[in-house]
C-alpha cells in the first residue's frame, strides 16, 4: 500500500498583522493507492498556526512542497492511515 496527499486548496488572509499574504487553512485529501489505483481517500483541512515573522513565506511565494511538507508535519499521519485501512477493511 502507498500513500499520498493532495492539497486541494488554501485559504488566506491579505493581511494578518504586519505580515501580507497568510495561508491560514490547507484542505488535503489523503489517499491509499495499490497498483496505482486509489482504493480510499479521506478529505480533511487543518489551521495553520500563526507564522514566524522572522522565517514568513508570503502565499505567492509558497510551493506545493511547502504546502505539502507543513500539512506533513501538522497532521497525524498514523491516524489518517489507520483510517484508510479501516475504510478498505469496512468498505
């Protein structure tokens, strides 16, 4: 089994503070694959916490690696995993 995510989208703040172009919310889907088939996904969004002033990337100036890599880090991948299986497993 392999597993994958998508961003599917952003939300953003023009201005949050003194800091201009703050993504506050990234929905995702998570997905299971075999055989390059997806066989169960799950959606979710997740809240960004407030960024680092010092260590800020404005929105126009973020990859989807960055996104990618910050959902990574934020969300309990184990979990997302155990439900996919469940799903599989229940259909």
């Amino acid at each position: 089994m392999e597993y994958k995510i998508r961003i599917d989208f952003t939300e953003s703040k023009d201005k949050s503070g003194e800091l201009e172009g703050v993504i506050y919310v990234i929905g995702f889907t998570y997905f299971a694959m075999e055989n390059d088939t997806i066989v169960s996904s799950v959606q979710k969004e997740i809240n960004v916490p407030k960024p680092d002033p010092n260590n800020f990337v404005p929105i126009n100036n973020v990859t989807l690696e960055m996104l990618e890599s910050w959902t990574m880090s934020i969300i309990n991948v184990e979990q997302l995993k155990r439900k996919l299986e469940w799903q599989i497993t229940n259909g």
